[in-house]
C-alpha cells in the first residue's frame, strides 16, 4: 500500500534554489498552480448517507454513562487480556461488561452505537451488545482504529508517511462493509466537528513533497507549501474550501507579524483556533464563519493566563477552553455555550467532561520516589466542578460480570 514517491522536476527545481520564496507570494503561486480535482468537478450521486459525525469522547457515551478499554494489573508476560469498562455517571460505579478470549497488547478505544460497542484487538473487529448479549467477531485484512463516527457508519483514518498523506475508510454500521474514501493528496488533518461534512487539512505544494525521511529536501518544499482548510464530503470527495494560509510561515497579524494557527474545534457556527506568533511570546484564541470570514478573538484574556491549543468537547463540538496561570497553579475555563469565564478551576486531571457530569482524579506524590498514586476517581456536577468544587461520588471500582 506504501509507495515510494518520485522527486518531480519542478520539485527538484524549487530545491535547487533552496531560498523560500516570501510568504504571500508562495502562496499565491501554488495556490494557482496545485489546485486539486475536487475542487472544479461537481459533486457526484453519494455512495452512503452522512449524518452527524463525531470524533473523541462523543464515541464512547450514551449520554447516561461511558464505555472504555482497559486490561488487568499488575501485567505479566502474554496474559493481558483487554476488557470493556462501563462507568455508569448516575451510581460512579465501574461494570467489566465483557472481557476478550485471547491476550494482545494491540487493541482500541470503544466506539458506542445502536446498543452496541465495536472495537478492534489486532485485526478482529468485535462487536459487542452493551446488555450484556454474546459478541460477535469479524476478521480484518489490516490494523483498523475508529476515529470518527455518525448513524450510519464508523470512519478509520492513518497517516501515511511514505507519501505524507491520510487514508481514510467507512464501515456501514447495517452491512459492516468497508469502503475506501476518495481523499485529496497530501492530507494531513480530518476532524469531524458535528456536522454532515469533515472539516480537512491539506499540503498544496508545486510537486508532491518527498518523503520525510529525506530530511534536507522535505525541509526545503515544506517552506512553500499551503496550506488549506476544506470541508470534505466523504459520500463524495467534493471539497469546498474555507480558507488558506502558509503552512511555514502562518498568516499576517495586524501588528505585521505572523501568526501559526492550529485548529481546536467548532462551535455555533464558528471555526475555532489556537495561534501563536513565531517568537513564541504572545498567544490567543479566534474563530471565524464556517467560510472563512468574520474573524474575531474569543475573549479578553487575562493578562496572567495562557491559552492552551485543546479544549473538551459536549455532544461532538468544542465546549469549553481552558487556560492556565503563566507562573502558577492558576486554571480558568471559557464556556462557549453561555459565554461564562471560570477563574478558578480544580488543577485534578480530568478524565472526561460532557453530558452534565465531570470525572476527575485525586491522588498524592512520593517525594523520595517521585511517583504519584491516584487515590481515586470521581464524578460530580460539571456546573460544581468549574466553579471551583472537588466534591463528588467515589468510583465504585470495577466489578466483573463477563467471564
């Protein structure tokens, strides 16, 4: 499946100049010489329905509790035997629903639709009732990890180094069938933010990029490079276009530097994004339409926080910002559903947030060993937690009811 690629002429050109050319002018020159098929070509009959599609956390909840994958401890030699956890908010007891036959160290994150929960250990997908029914196992050709999902189907996205791009496959939740998706060259980023459509990110360069291996060559194209945020059909393969900007060198600011952006997630309408300039003192948050207009920061940052390029997610879109005190143990939370500003939140690690309920851990360190034991973990009122409480129920630890 992995090609080498071959290093084209105008590739070997670009090269041989070695000196990038400046920001806005790379951008516009590769911009009009790499445009992509999908772009021009009109949108042909979809092969499977798309509804809601969702990535993250929103995989493994029901709303009333949350399913995950673990293994025994302490671990001996060949005996991990993976098992699927449910963790049910309302009671904070754990409940081992069903445990696999044979042991292996590769096995994935749950995936929860209609009832069911699929997950693959090495190339087996299993699926398995979450009351407790008897599963089924189908064998794979490859290494399969589910990344994103909606009512219809389960999408598997992985990087392809060699050519430095994603591939990306469906399996339809009624048939289990698999399908490959037709994705543009050079993808580096497919998220799915709640919507019918994935938002995407590509590399368009004058010639594909070599392989990052060849350190000196890739660092010499990548320079040039666009890059170019999309929205991606995956029924389809049409892409419509949001925005573009140097992958190397960001986007002008107003102040006249650059700013590099990464994408956090969408909310209400809006694409949001974490930036930072390249000398690497000053950050913040912005978003914009969904096509690429109306750009405006998130809030007032406290002059004593820093922004952090990540967020949790409710229902599969981004919910909640957090920032942190530049020189102490300071946390804050930006609520994008109300708007709310939190000054004060726990600093306890987080496990999950959504659907009304927090589980964060308490634990100690040992200052001679420099190890820290988690003493427990708990489930509270996300409403308590982000104003500044650590009360909540103890987890009940797991109790086995699968053999």
């Amino acid at each position: 499946m992995k090609k080498a690629l071959l290093l084209l002429p105008a590739l070997a050109l670009s090269l041989a100049a070695c000196t990038p050319a400046s920001p806005d002018s790379a951008a516009e020159s590769t911009a009009e010489s790499a445009a992509a098929p999908q772009d021009s070509a009109t949108a042909e009959t979809a092969a499977f329905p798309v509804g809601r599609l969702v990535e993250g956390d929103a995989l493994q909840r029901t709303g009333d509790a949350y399913y995950m994958t673990d293994y025994d401890r302490p671990v001996e030699v060949d005996t991990v035997r993976p098992y699927l956890l449910k963790l049910d908010f309302a009671t904070a007891t754990e409940e081992v629903i069903w445990r696999a036959e044979e042991a292996s160290w590769q096995f994935s994150a749950p995936v929860v639709r209609d009832g069911q929960a699929y997950l693959t250990i090495d190339s087996t997908l299993y699926r398995v009732p979450l009351d407790g029914g008897e599963a089924t196992a189908t064998p794979l050709t490859g290494e399969v990890y589910f990344s994103a999902a909606d009512e219809y189907g389960i999408y598997s996205f992985g990087y392809e180094t060699v050519s430095n791009t994603i591939r990306g496959s469906r399996m339809d939740l009624e048939s289990g069938q698999f399908t490959d998706l037709t994705l543009p060259s050079q993808t580096q980023e497919v998220r799915a933010v709640g919507e019918s459509r994935f938002l995407l990110t590509r590399l368009i360069t004058e010639a594909p990029l070599p392989n990052p291996n060849e350190s000196e060559m890739y660092q010499a194209a990548i320079q040039n490079a666009i890059r170019e945020y999309d929205w991606y059909d995956p029924a389809t393969g049409a892409l419509e276009k949001i925005f573009d900007e140097s992958y190397y060198y960001g986007t002008e600011a107003e102040n006249g530097g650059r700013r590099i952006r990464s994408f956090i997630g969408a909310n209400g309408q809006r694409l949001y994004f974490y930036w930072d300039v390249m000398d690497g003192e000053n950050s913040g948050v912005e978003s914009c339409r969904f096509d690429g207009t109306d750009w405006q920061p998130v809030l007032d940052i406290p002059e004593n926080m820093t922004t952090s390029n990540w967020g949790y997610f409710d229902d599969g879109q981004l919910r909640w910002l957090f920032f942190a005190e530049k020189t102490g143990p300071q946390r804050g939370v930006y609520d994008l559903d109300t708007g709310t500003y939190y000054p004060n939140v726990p600093n306890n690690t987080i496990e999950l947030l959504g659907d009304g309920y927090v589980v964060f851990e308490t634990g100690h360190s040992d200052d001679a060993q420099g190890i820290y034991t988690i003493d427990g973990r708990w489930v509270a009122p996300v409403e308590d937690f982000l104003n500044g409480s650590t009360e909540g129920i103890l987890v009940t630890r797991r109790t086995d009811t699968a053999s």
